[in-house]
C-alpha cells in the first residue's frame, strides 16, 4: 500500500485522460459545484486500494490458514507465556539447601 508521502506525490504528478460518463450525471455534478477530476480520482484510488487488498488476500490465503490453524492448536505467543507462567508459580519452589552457621 502506498503510504501517504507517496500519494502526495502521485497527486502531483496527474496525467490528463478522457473519460465517459453518463450526460445526465455529469450535467448535476456541474450544477452542484462538484469536483469531477477529484471524485473521479478518488474513486479510481479506491478502486485500486480494494483490488491490491483482494489479491494480497487471494495470494496469501494458504499462509493465513495455516497461520490459524497453528494459532488454534498451540495458542498465541502470549497464551503460551501465560500458560507457563501459571504453571511456574502452581509449582513449588526447590528446596534450597540450609547454611551452616559460622
């Protein structure tokens, strides 16, 4: 994904296109004061943000099941720690050796 530096400066660089759009809507959008350009490029990012989303899920769909299926059989990271921690303070202490006095 692009971080915001990045699409600061994709902005910067726009390149003239043609487009069409329904009459009708774009008659009210000029009515209405709407930036087309600006609409129709944040559309356009959307679109490309959703699509790059979709396939990252698509190509790492394996990896994330095995992921949770490891997940639901040994518990997270965390749950592990917990767990030997819990069972570190149900036992008891070594005995420690006594000293002799001097």
């Amino acid at each position: 994904m692009p971080s915001i530096a990045s699409q600061a400066a994709a902005d910067s660089r726009k390149r003239a296109t043609n487009l069409s759009l329904p009459d009708d809507a774009l008659t009210q959008a000029k009515q209405l004061g709407l930036n087309v350009s600006a609409i129709c490029s944040e559309a356009l990012v959307a679109a490309v943000r959703a699509e790059q989303a979709r396939r990252w899920h698509t190509d790492n769909r394996t990896a994330i099941e095995q992921y949770n299926q490891r997940i639901a059989q040994t518990g997270t990271f965390a749950e592990q720690i917990d767990a030997w921690e819990a069972a570190q303070s149900s036992t008891p202490p070594a005995a420690k050796p006594q000293q002799q006095g001097g």
